[in-house]
C-alpha cells in the first residue's frame, strides 16, 4: 500500500472516527451538564430571552469601542483568514469532491486560480497571527501547547495544499498523501483542542446571552 | 490502416481546440527557438532539430504552427518504406520533416534548420558502394543497361 | 523461428532484407524520438546498430491476456515492425511461432544453448505462486520453473505490461493464484518494467532498440521503468492541464464541460498520479489518447491500480467507505460524553453536601 493508498484510505477513515467521537463526546459532556439550567427568577419572558441570545451572537462577534484600539488587529486578522480558509475549504473544485464523495451533496466551485490567490493571503495572515502570538508581551506568556500545535496542524495543511496544488517540492501523489495526512492529523487533534471553538463559539454567546437576558441583564 | 478491416471511421481532420483554450503561448516559444538555431546556422554552419512529438500540443497549435511558417520552394519526398516529406518553409534553411508509414500515418514530425535535411545527403557508404557498382559495370561494359541499385 | 545466422550483424541483416541506410536512418530517428532522446542522437543509434549483433530474443508468457503481445505487433508501421524483427531474432515465442510442442520448446532450448549469456529475455503475464505454482503450466513445468529455467542464461529481462511488471489483474485482489510480479523472483539479472495495459507499442519496441544499439538498459525510475517514458505523469504533458489549473471540469460524461474539452479531474481522471507517455506519444500512431477521447486515465501502468478505488470517482474523493465505523464512532462518542457528564454531575452533587456539611457543622 503506497503512502497515498493509506491517506485516501484506512488513514482518512480512522481520523473521521476520530473526529466524530471526539466532538459528540465534547458536546455531549457539556450539553448534558446542564450548567445551562437558569438558576434566578425570571425577568423576561423566553421569547425575549431568545432574541436577547441572538443579538448577543451578534455583539459579542466584535470587541467594545473602548477594546478596539488594543484588539482590533488581532480581530481584523483573526476574522480575514477564518474567511480565506472557509473559501478555500468549501470552494475549491477537488474540495468539493472530497465532500461530495463524503456527503453525496455538491456545490459549485470558484475559479482555481482565485482559490490560490485567497490561499496565499490567507497563509500570509496566518504567519502574521503567529507572530502578533510570539511578540505581544500578554499574548505570549498566556499561550500554551494547545495554542501552537494547533496552529501547526492548521498551517501544516494550508502549506501542504499550496505545494500540492502548485506542484512543488515532490512528485504530485507524494505531496497529495502529504496534505491527506496533514488533514488527518488536525481532524484527529480537533477534539481535544481550542479547536472545538467551531463547535463551541456561537452557542456559547447565545446561551449566555440568553441567560443574561432572561435574568434582565445587559450583555 | 483500419478501412482494411472494414469499420466505418469518420476522420475529423480539422478538430478545433477547446473553446476556451488560449493559444498563442507556445507559438511564439518555438518560433523564438526557430530563430535562435537560424541564427547559429547563419553564423557558424550549425542548425539543429527541434522534435514536435516533445511539445505538447492541442489540436489547433499544430496547424498555427504549419500555417506561421509557411510554404517555401522545395519539396522533396523520399520513399523509405513509407513516405518521408522534406518541405522547405518560407524561411530558407528551415524545413518542416514529416516521416510516415506505408499506411500514410505520422509517425514523427522534426523542424530541421539546416542547409539542407539530413536525409536528403546520402551516406558515405551508400557513395563507395555506388562507386563500386558503377566502376564494374564499366569495366563488364553494360553502359547502356538499366542501373537500379540492386 | 531460430534464425540461422544470429552471428550476421545487424547491418547485414538489412542490406540482404534490401533495407536502405536511409531508410534505417529514419527508422531511428523516429525511435531516438519516441524515447525522448534528442534527434542528433538517431544518426548514432543508426550507426551503432549496423554494427551491432542481433540478440536472440526468447518471449514467454505466463498469466496474461496477450493483450500486450497484441500491442507490440499491432503496429500500424510495418516497417518499423519489420525493421524490428531484423533487429532481433525472435527466437522463441509461443503465440508467434509456427512450431508448437515440443518442436517449440526444443527451438527455445537450442537459442538458450546457442547465446548463453547473451539472449533477451521479454516476458509479459504475472507468474502464480500459490498451491505451488499450478495455476500457470505449459510443456508439464509450471511458468515459475519456466521462468528460473529461461533467465538463468539471460543478459537482461524486459518486462511487458503491468501484469508482469507489477502483478496486473491476476494480482489484484483477492489474488486467488497468488500472482506475483517478474522482480519478485528474478534478483540477480537487470529487469526492466515496461507497463501499461496493455504499454504503448512504440515504447515497448524504443526500449529493446535502446537496449540493442547502446548495449545498456535505458535509465530507470524506482520502479524499474524507463525514465524516458515514464519520468513524467500524463497530468504534467496532458493538453486539457490549463483546464485544471483554472478548475474547469466536466461533471458527466457528454455534458457541456466535456463537450468543451474540459478537464476530466471530477470523473475519475487518474492522470496526476500516473507516469505514462500516453499524452506525448499517444495511441495508434498518435492518434489520441484516452483523456483526448474524452475518459479519464485509469492510471493502468501503476502498481495495484485495479485496487486503487473506483476508476470514476476523483483522486479527492478517497477510498474509504464504512459508514458504519463512524456510525460506531459517533455511538461512542455520545456514550462517552454522557457518561463524563454524568459523573461530572454526581461529582459536583457530592461537592455540593460536602460543603453543605461543612457549614451546617
């Protein structure tokens, strides 16, 4: 079995039973721990409550006026490559075969030579994300292990894709196994990771809004 | 070649590229190229060959390439177990070589820049055996007999 | 078959057979050209031929279809066919030959006896291995013992087509015959890959004139395969690359995009991954190749490539299939986090009447 016989293969199976048992396993955790239960009387209604919780999703997308000086650039490159992975991701022609022969839905596909384009920006701020990390005073000594490793798997990918798509550094199956394998490996760590802030950011802003909101609290 | 056996065939001969295809590229590529070995053989004797089997090349850029060097005033063809066409293009000292099978298949195309194709010069072997045909038929006196090589 | 005067060099050979030197010179010139090589090189290999002894040529087939025999004589060029067999004396081959038994076999072993060292051995089919070797038997001996008997005297062996290069269909699995590849069994002698199924014809007969007039084998890639045919992929010579590299690909068969001419990627296309000299060389006397015709590679001088996947779904999309591994994974995955949730709970309940205690003591 070549090495891209193992990634297109048993290799990819095992890292989506990974990945698939590690989120249900995080959301479940927390789901059922029921943190969420509220504790205090009610001053709102639900329904009001809820629409408290989704402006929240809203507002608590983008620092306080007062914040922004000191955060804003850490948002505006956070925000950019977060788009440019998503595009890249979901838009890019062989991408949305992969999820086709996963899902069995398609979509159409963006130009390839806009998708480069979006993919070196996109890798360009990523290096900058990783330096803003290194050199701000705060940031560094807060970052840990889960910080760079998952920045590592997220670069590994974004870098093995460009030498595959560019056909660079190797013959086109070996850089093709190595991006397979670079996937497996985020999708692997994903579950025990910041990672899960896919899964986690949006409801955790809405429930707490939620619950703020229902308790008559400004969020 | 497969009209023998019988099997209807439709031969497109002038297949356009893709609709979309940009062509042009590799045009200007080997007619740079063409010109670079012209040069050289203008100044110091020596063309060379460029190989068109090792470009290559969608169906339209091979006739731009024909139709951009045009036709010049030699055209010679040699029977070497199927047709060999040495044509001399509008540019003297380039000619295109297209060698075929009996069947009247391409079976390689070559521009030569040269003075003249190599395989129009016969060989030096060839001219000592003719010399020695021609010296015995003389000597046995059958000047006015046919003289095909045997 | 045996050719009386296997000790008349090449050059012989042609002028009694009325060949020209001109015509020869064409002859290698469009080989020097099918193997990549530049044109200057074609007035040499002429000339090193004409000089050249004729190599006995002994060809065995073992598990194959004989499509690859087909290949290597169905040339739409005669000449270079016939050119060909002046360059070697086919000594032996069982599909070709008009003797058959043990006249055949007696023909071989005389050719062995009378070029010992120096024969060419071509072989195409994988050998079965397993139940000791029955699967494949002719003249009472199975192809193993055929093979071990034939390539001991060899000065090379070129094999032809995937099945003998990589094991081919028989090899794929399960495998019922236990099919192995010719390297796997021949170790101490140069072998030389030609696959394909069945290998372009003109890349089969530049590999043996390589061998005859330079006296070596041609420089091979990891695989054992001439690097001259096979240093490249059909994805990096394919004309439909700048529909690729835009992402212009048909979806089905016959629809606009392939109307158009557009890349074949999402259809199968195995080009990326396979090294092959179909998009340069081309078929039928360069007529098309597969991807010109409007299919995608099937990557058929790969190893293993019939267990490669579906040849219609894109290198992207993976081989995996078990929906049911990760149906059990996702079964776990809930179990497990219900089950961390619920201690959690019952740890921080016991938390809770611990402290309760503590204050009301």
């Amino acid at each position: 079995m070549t090495l891209l016989d193992f990634a297109r293969g048993p290799g990819m199976n095992f890292a989506l039973a990974v990945f698939v048992l590690g989120v249900l396993w995080r959301l479940v955790g927390i789901a059922l721990l029921n943190y969420w239960r509220p504790k205090s009387e009610p001053r709102q209604g639900w329904l009001r409550a809820m629409m408290g919780g989704a402006l929240a999703t809203g507002t608590r997308s983008w620092p306080h006026r007062e914040f922004i000086g000191r955060t804003g650039y850490g948002e505006l490159l956070g925000y950019s490559y977060h788009i440019g992975l998503f595009i890249v991701i979901l838009f890019f022609a062989p991408h949305v075969a992969f999820f086709k022969g996963l899902f069995g839905v398609s979509w159409p596909a963006m130009p390839s030579t806009w998708i480069h384009l979006i993919a070196v920006l996109t890798l360009t701020l990523f290096i900058a994300v990783l330096v803003r990390r290194v050199t701000n005073r705060v940031l560094r000594r807060l970052s840990n292990f889960d910080d760079y490793f998952s920045w590592f798997a997220t670069a590994l990918v974004i870098v093995t894709g460009l030498m595959t798509t560019g056909h660079i550094g190797a013959s086109y199956e070996t850089l093709q196994a190595w991006h397979l394998l670079s996937v497996e490996l985020l999708l692997v760590w994903f579950p025990f990771g910041k990672l899960m802030h896919a899964f986690f950011i949006f409801p955790s802003r809405a429930i707490n809004g939620y619950l703020l909101s229902r308790k008559g609290a400004a969020s | 070649m497969n009209a023998k056996v019988g099997i209807p065939i439709r031969v497109v001969e002038n297949r356009a590229p893709p609709k979309d295809y940009v062509l042009g590229g590799g045009l200007t590529a080997v007619l740079h190229e063409i010109l670079a070995l012209l040069e050289n053989l203008s100044a110091f004797g020596e063309g060379g060959q460029i190989d068109l089997r090792s470009l290559p090349m969608a169906p339209g850029e091979h006739d731009d390439l024909k139709n951009a060097l045009g036709e010049g005033e030699v055209d010679v063809t040699l029977n070497l177990g199927g047709p060999t066409r040495c044509r001399e293009t509008a540019y003297p000292g380039v000619w295109w070589v297209e060698h075929k099978d009996p069947a009247g298949a391409t079976v390689a195309e070559f521009i030569e820049i040269a003075f003249v194709p190599e395989l129009l010069r016969p060989e030096d072997e060839d001219i000592r055996a003719g010399v020695r045909r021609l010296e015995q038929r003389l000597r046995a006196g059958h000047a006015t007999t046919g003289g095909n090589s045997p | 078959m045996t050719d009386q005067h296997t000790h008349r060099t090449i050059g012989e050979a042609l002028d009694a057979s009325g060949v020209s030197r001109r015509s020869f010179l064409k002859f290698c010139m469009v080989t020097a050209s099918m193997l990549a090589l530049p044109p200057s090189v074609g007035r040499v290999m002429a000339q090193q031929l004409r000089k050249a002894k004729r190599p006995s040529v002994i060809y065995l087939s073992f598990q194959e279809c004989t499509g690859c025999l087909e290949s290597f004589t169905r040339s739409f060029s005669p000449t270079a066919e016939n050119l060909l067999f002046n360059v070697i004396s086919l000594d032996y081959d069982d599909t070709l030959m008009a003797a058959a038994g043990s006249h055949a076999e007696a023909a071989r072993e005389k050719a062995m006896k009378d070029n010992w060292g120096e024969y060419l051995v071509i072989i195409d089919g994988s050998v079965p291995m397993a139940d000791g070797g029955v699967y494949n038997t002719a003249a009472g001996k199975t192809a193993h013992q055929t093979l071990m008997e034939v390539v001991e005297g060899a000065a090379a062996v070129v094999c032809v087509g995937t099945c003998a290069s990589f094991g081919g269909i028989p090899y794929a699995h399960p495998n019922p015959t236990g099919a192995v590849p010719i390297s796997e069994l021949v170790t101490d002698k140069p072998v030389v890959n030609v696959p394909g199924c069945p290998p372009i014809p003109e890349v089969i007969t530049s590999t043996l004139v390589h061998y005859v007039s330079l006296g070596k084998v041609p420089d091979l890639d990891e695989h054992g395969r001439p690097l001259a045919f096979f240093g490249n992929t059909i994805h990096d010579r394919c004309y439909r690359r700048p529909f690729f590299d835009q992402g212009k690909f048909a979806k089905s068969f016959d629809d606009e995009g392939a109307r158009n001419g557009w890349c074949l990627y999402e259809l199968g296309c195995k080009g990326p991954t396979t090294y092959n000299a179909c998009a340069t060389v081309k078929w039928n006397d360069g007529t098309s190749f597969p991807i010109e015709s409007g299919h995608g590679c099937l990557g058929c001088s790969e190893p293993g490539f019939w267990d490669k996947g579906s040849f219609y779904k894109p290198l992207a999309a993976g081989t995996y299939t078990s929906a049911e591994k990760i149906a059990a994974a996702a079964g776990a995955g809930v179990l497990l986090g219900a089950g961390a949730a619920v201690a959690s709970r019952m740890k921080r309940k016991s938390r809770l009447h611990e402290t309760d205690r503590e204050e009301r003591s």
